[in-house]
C-alpha cells in the first residue's frame, strides 16, 4: 500500500481517542451527559449544564477530533490504493462488490469526517476559550445569566449533521459491500446487476450530504427547508430499494449455501429492509412532527444502522476469519449465535416502533406519566430480550476465541471464492500477501457458475479461459 | 489470446522481526486491520454493557444494581442510578458504538485488511535510484 | 488452451445455480484488458485527496463564519494588522522559489547530473521564507491583542485568530515536509514524485491563504 506509515498512523490515533472517550469516566464527574449529538447550547455552556458537560464534554470533543482525523487517514490511504495501486489486469469494474463499497465509504469519509473536526475544535473552543460560537445570548441557566452571546445553536446542528448522516452511510454501506461478496460467493452465481450495484451505492454515497435536514424537521429551521430536505430523503429510498432488490432478486432461483456467513448476510438483509421501511414515514415532516425523538426514532436506526451492520460485520468475521487466522470458525455455534441473535434483536428492536407511535419519548430514563407509565411493561420486555440477546453473543466471543486457537486448520479457500484474497500462497497470507509473483487478473470478480478445471466457478487470477451462457447465447 | 503473466518481482521490504514491529506499530496492513478488529470488539463489548445499564433502569426505575457505584460515585448513590447517570451512559453507549463500532468494524478493520488483497504493491522496475530518475 | 473443460464431479448442491442468465456483465475469456500499465503516482494521488479534505475543512470554517455573522448583531468590524500583507509576499514569494527550486530538482534528476547544490539552496530559502511568514503570523497575533482583542472578545476576533491559526497550523505541516524533501535530496534519495507532492501542497497553502485574506478582509 502506498503510505504505511500513514495507515498505522491512523490505527493509533483511532486507539488515542478511544482512551480519550474512556477517560471522561474518571475525570470530574464523569462523561458528558448531551447524547452523542451533543447539541448546543447544552453541549457549550460547560459544567453549569450538568454533571459531565465541563471536562467530559471537552474529552468527547478531542476525541471525537482525534478519530476524524484518524479515519481521514485511513480514507486516504483506501482512495489512493483503489486509483494507483491496482495489480495488472484489474480494472475498476474487475473489482470486488466490498472493495467498491469500501472505496465510496472512504470517499465519504473524507468529506464527512473532515467537517465534524473544526465543529469539534469550535466545540472545545466555547469551552476552553470562552467564545460563543454555539451558545446565544441572554440564556438563563439556573438563574444564573450565562456570559456568552450571540451564537448560534442551529449552526451546531446543521455541522454535525451534515456529517453525520453521511456518517450512518459510512457506518452502513461496507456492510452492504460485504453481504453482497458473501452471498455471490454462497449463492455460487453473481448479482442480477453488479453495475447498477455500484451505481447504487454511489448514489446513497452522493445523496446522502443532501438529506442531513431531516434530523432537524423540529429543530425550528425554516419549514421551506424542511420540504427540501424531505424530497432528497425520499429520493434516497430508491438506490436502497434498488440495491435490496438487486440482492433478493439475485437470491430468486439460487441455491443456498447456509454456512453461517450467509445465514448474517440474509438476516443483513431483512433488518435493513425492516428498518428502513421506517424511514419513510420518518422522512416526511409531517409524520416526523410527532415521531421525532420518540422511540419509533431509536428502532429506525438501531435496526437499519446498529443491527444491519453488526450482522455485516458478523457475516464478515464468519466469512474471512479462515483466511485471516487459518482456522475454521464453529458452523454449529455459527448458526446457534445467528438465529438466538436475530430473534432477540426483533425482540427487542420491533417494540420500540410501537413505544414511539404511542408517544414515548426518547432520552427519558424514567417514566412519570399515566401514559408512559402503562409502557413500562413493554420496556421490561424489551430488557429481558436485550440481556438474552446479549448473553447470546457470549457464544460467538467463545467461538472467535476458540477456533483462533484450537479452530480445524483452514484450506487456502474454504469457500471456493474467486476473488484475490483466496488466492495468496498460503493461510494465513505471508507478509507480503502474494508471496514473490504478484497476482494477475484475468477475469471478472464473480465468475460463478461456470465450468471450469476447479469446479463451478474461476478465480480471477487464472488464466483458464471459460464458457458461459453469454457465449451460447 | 492472453498474455503470458508478467512474474514481476516486487522490491519488497523484510518481514520485521522484533515485537514491536510485528505486533504493536506494525506497518503490515493485516495487522492493522487485525489491530481494529479488536478495538472494535473491546468498545462493542464495553457499549453493550452500558445498553445493559440503561435497560436495567428504563424497565426498572428504581433497581439497585450492584457496582454500579464503582463506576460513578456521584452517578449511583446507593447504587441507584440518576437520571443525569443514564445520559451520561446513554451518551457514551452511542459514541463508542456508532463511533468505535460500526465505523472502525466493517470500514477500518476489514477494509485494511482485504482492500489490500484487490491490489499489489506498485512495481518498481528497476533499482531504486532508476526509481528517482523517472518517479 | 481447453475452452470447455468438463470439470471432474462437481457436488449437486452447488451445481447449476446459473450464472445470473449471462445478463449482468461482459463475461471474461481469459484476456487482460487494454489496462493502461500507467497510474498516477500514488504520491500525487494522495496529495490531492489531503487537499480536498483540508478544503472540506476550510469550507466548514467558512459557513460558520457566514452563519454566526449572521446570528446576532454582535459583529464588530475589526481592521487587519498591515503585516498580514506583508506575510502575504513572503508566502508569495516562498512559493515562487519553492518551483524554482522544484524545476532546478527535476533537472538535476534528469540525465545530465548537475550540482546537488542549486536546487537545495532554493528548498532552504523556501523553508526560510516559510518559517518567517509563520513569524509574522504571531506578530499579527501580538498586535491584535494590543488592541485589546484576544480570542474570546468578539466573534471576529475568535473567527480571526482560529482562520489564521488553522491555516499556521497546516503551513506548519507543509514545513515539515519540506524538512523531509530537503533531507531526502541530500542524501540523494529523493523522488521526484515526492518533490511534486510537497510543492503542490505548498502552493495549495498560498491559495488558502490568498481565499482566507480575502474572507477575513471582506467579513471580518
């Protein structure tokens, strides 16, 4: 790759502003109390806001400042590998699905990351310097007359979420990228359209700096601008749909390996779809009046951000830990830990819907009145699911920990995929990855289907000349 | 008709033998992506457990965890958590998770280490100083 | 080379699952494709990509100046200290020995070896130049709060001291690269890619700048 140095670089900034994030634990009276939105002027005024909201929100600035500037890093690296640094043979359209959602997610990453920082810096600045870049004048704390004036809370808003709905995309398209590798590889045949998939994700990646407004309906923004935002939102749904149904209607007709990798890469699927059919009553402002900030809010992204991609990243580990340790991942436990995971988090995520349509709001950790009181019930459902579910994950660390260990030893390509990374001499790869030839690449990535000397399917690496139906036709 | 494969040999640099290098400030892109893996775990593992805190209070107001005050002695008086303690939690579970989690996991940790598969080092086809001469 | 090879027992489970009806892309037989062996230096790649993001940054910069400005009726016109004309020139002028000696580096990798000498003589005056306009800069500071205006006092003396401070700070980056092309060309590993990277991003700091007087002369 071409700046190693800067790559390790941005692994331990990552690693400092995690220690940073943690650190406000131990610090004055704890972590910052604002959510991790940290809207003004709450997150401005400093400790007079509450415990936490002096030293903790200072710590959550310099490290969420220092992660930015870690993944920027990282971005960098990722973009100038995609453009210049391609093997012989491989050109963009030869790449992978995950290696094309990785690329548009560092693309992303620059221009996202790179405005939350100097918000961030503004942030640290009206705390430690006393300006008023985010907390107007005339504010009444305590009854006490904050000394800060003139600044604006909206501006807050429209900084960090100009990152941070890109932001959830960053979080969500690799995901995408890698369930779509996993299940070409397990269906043994490729996308009904590996461009239009491209494409789409492209167009999440560019629509995505247009939507951020939708988190501000209520904020008190000009309600013009609300309609503006919403149109871009709903807009935004159709490269989603488009993607989803790329993927179930490649999925029609094939046959199904269900190793545990894809059983991650279906249930990927399904709570994307589930969580994102939320989003569109979300993204009207009139709907959004009364589910803003409710618990309709938290299952929304919880499923179509949190879940989705913990089962991408899932389906990852079960897909590619072979590769990375030699070993075998435990297909009994694999399957256990999937389906005891993918009920619970509908156990726990599915009530929330209903707890936002009838009024409970979000960020109340108690309830008082005869209306939420009558909730309390489905909330202690919901924790029994969630401390179920959470055990659950015990068997994949016991799983992951294990077969690093004591796993069957892997073959070189367990799962009969044709792309690069199954192809390096041995497995674990050695330290230069392809040994002492470099790879050349012949096909395109997902030549499955096919007959060939190795069985359905060509690595991208042979020169093997193939027949397929293309050529009948 | 194809081409014969160019057996290109790569200028490539020694593996690293002290420890340091080879498992701490490593240069190695799998490494580093290893190196995130467990990062994201460490702070997926620490954020769950603070969804745990929160949804042991949101179902149960008043529940006297144990050790909670262990965690924030102004938090948890008693063991009980404040309502300024369950921000404070609800907070920091969201950062870590949206943060550390689902950014570092599937971007940072699987794309240093199989983006790098997609790709070769650039070849240099000659000895470093015909390397200066050409860029 | 078989074009059809029958392929020795493939398992049923995995047979025959189709190949997408052949639809979805231009199947492969087995030929590279006219791939252009040439790609950009990942050197000049990468510097490009840095300045973008260090755009985005800037731009962050800029829309929150032009929203705060607007926000309350606290705007209180300040006048630039004159030096900052002055670090202007100089920074004009360290980017212009900058390519002299950038060029006279190129030539000097070229075929006819020249003296290592020139080129470097022209990447110190650079450095020189550089490092006085970050002197400058401070004294800009000095005189501000002279006149009474520190960070805190109003927002266009925040908006000022943190514009200023954050294009130091990348000037700042931009001499340490210079420290490392110079060290690099004296011990005669430099490439020129390297060279052309720390260039542009030089220059680039001359347009930030050039962008940011005129922001800070206009709204501030």
């Amino acid at each position: 790759m071409p700046f190693p140095h800067i790559n390790m670089s941005s692994f331990w900034v990552t690693f400092a502003a995690f220690l940073a994030l943690v650190a406000s634990f131990f610090v004055g009276d704890g972590p910052t109390l604002g959510g991790w939105t940290q809207y003004a002027p709450l997150s401005a005024v400093g400790s007079v806001g509450g415990p936490g909201e002096g030293t903790g929100v200072v710590l959550w600035a310099v490290s969420i400042g220092l992660f930015c500037v870690g993944q920027l890093l990282g971005s960098l690296n990722f973009i100038t590998t995609t453009l210049d640094m391609r093997t012989r043979g491989m050109s963009l359209w030869r790449l992978p699905l995950s290696s094309w959602a990785w690329f548009i997610t560092s693309c992303m990453g620059l221009t996202a990351f790179a405005v939350l920082m100097p918000a961030c810096i503004l942030l640290i600045l009206d705390h430690v310097a006393g300006t008023s870049f985010f907390v107007p004048s005339n504010l009444v704390i305590n009854d006490q007359l904050q000394p800060h004036s003139g600044g604006s809370t909206l501006l807050w808003q429209h900084l960090f979420w100009f990152f941070g709905h890109p932001e959830v995309y960053i979080a969500i398209i690799p995901g995408m990228g890698i369930v779509s590798h996993v299940l070409i590889t397990n269906m043994r045949k490729p996308m009904l359209s590996h461009r239009v998939l491209i494409y789409s994700m492209g167009a999440l990646a560019v629509l995505s700096y247009m939507v951020y407004g939708h988190h501000m309906f209520v904020s008190g923004m000009n309600p013009i601008s609300s309609l503006a935002f919403s149109f871009p939102t709903l807009i935004i749904t159709i490269p989603s749909t488009i993607v989803v149904l790329i993927w179930l209607g490649s999925l029609y007709g094939a046959k199904l390996q269900l190793n545990s990798a894809c059983l991650f890469a279906l249930g990927f699927i399904s709570m994307f779809i589930t969580g994102g059919v939320s989003g569109f009553f979300l993204a009207q402002p009139s709907v959004d009046i009364m589910l803003h900030a409710t618990y309709f809010v938290v299952g929304h992204f919880h499923m179509v951000m949190g879940v989705a991609a913990m089962f991408g990243i899932f389906a990852g580990t079960y897909f590619w830990f072979p590769k990375m340790f030699g070993r075998m991942m435990n297909e009994t436990l694999g399957k256990l830990h999937f389906w005891l995971t993918f009920v619970g988090t509908y156990a726990i995520f599915m009530p929330f819907h209903y707890l936002g349509l009838a009024g409970n709001v979000r960020r109340y950790q108690a309830f008082v009145n005869d209306y939420t009181q009558r909730l309390i019930p489905v909330h202690q459902f919901i924790t029994i699911a969630a401390l179920f579910t959470g055990a659950v994950q015990l068997i994949f660390l016991y799983n992951l920990f294990h077969s690093r260990f004591w796993g069957t030893p892997a073959p070189d390509n367990p799962w009969e995929g044709t792309s690069l990374e199954w192809s390096t001499p041995t497995t674990p790869p050695p330290h230069n990855n392809f040994g002492d030839t470099l790879p050349v690449v012949y096909h395109d990535p997902y030549q499955y289907g096919v007959e060939s000397s190795t069985g359905d399917y060509v690595m991208q690496t042979s020169p093997e000349q193939v027949k397929t139906a293309h050529d009948e036709a | 008709m194809h081409d014969t494969p160019a057996h290109a040999h790569v200028a490539h640099h020694a593996p690293p033998t002290s420890f340091i290098r080879k498992y701490v400030f490593s240069l190695d892109h799998k490494v580093i992506g290893k190196q995130y893996y467990g990062l994201a775990l460490v702070a997926v593992v620490f954020g769950m457990f603070l969804s745990w805190l929160m949804r042991l209070h949101l179902g149960w107001t008043n529940l006297a965890i144990p050790g909670l005050h262990l965690l924030s002695e102004n938090g948890a008086p008693g063991n009980i958590m404040t309502p300024e303690f369950y921000l404070q939690l609800m907070t920091m579970h969201a950062t870590l998770m949206v943060f550390f989690v689902l950014t570092t996991a599937p971007f940072a940790a699987f794309g240093n280490y199989f983006f790098r598969f997609r790709w070769a080092p650039k070849i240099c086809p000659s000895p470093i100083s015909t390397c200066l001469r050409s860029g | 080379m078989a074009t059809t090879i029958q392929p020795p027992g493939i398992e049923e489970r995995r047979a025959g699952s189709g190949n997408g009806g052949g639809r979805n892309f231009t199947p492969t037989h087995g030929r590279l494709p006219a791939v252009k062996d040439y790609s950009p230096p990942p050197a000049s790649t990468g510097i490009w990509v840095l300045l973008f993001s260090i755009s985005m940054t800037f731009l962050a910069l800029t829309s929150a100046l032009i929203v705060r400005q607007g926000a309350a009726l606290d705007w209180q016109h300040l006048t630039l200290p004159r030096i900052l004309y002055f670090n202007t020139v100089v920074l004009l002028a360290s980017s212009i020995t900058l390519e002299v000696g950038r060029r006279k580096a190129a030539a000097y990798l070229g075929p006819v070896a020249k003296s290592v000498l020139q080129p470097a003589r022209w990447l110190y005056i650079t450095l020189v130049l550089g490092m006085l306009f970050v002197a400058g800069q401070y004294i800009a500071w000095l005189q501000l709060r002279a006149q009474g205006l520190y960070l805190a006092t109003n927002p266009n003396s925040s908006f000022f001291y943190l514009l200023t401070a954050m294009h130091a700070l990348h000037v700042f980056g931009g001499l340490g690269g210079l420290v490392r092309v110079i060290r690099k060309l004296n011990r005669s590993v430099l490439r020129k890619t390297t060279l052309d990277a720390t260039a542009r991003y030089w220059h680039f700091m001359d347009v930030l700048w050039i962008y940011l007087l005129w922001l800070l002369w206009t709204r501030i």
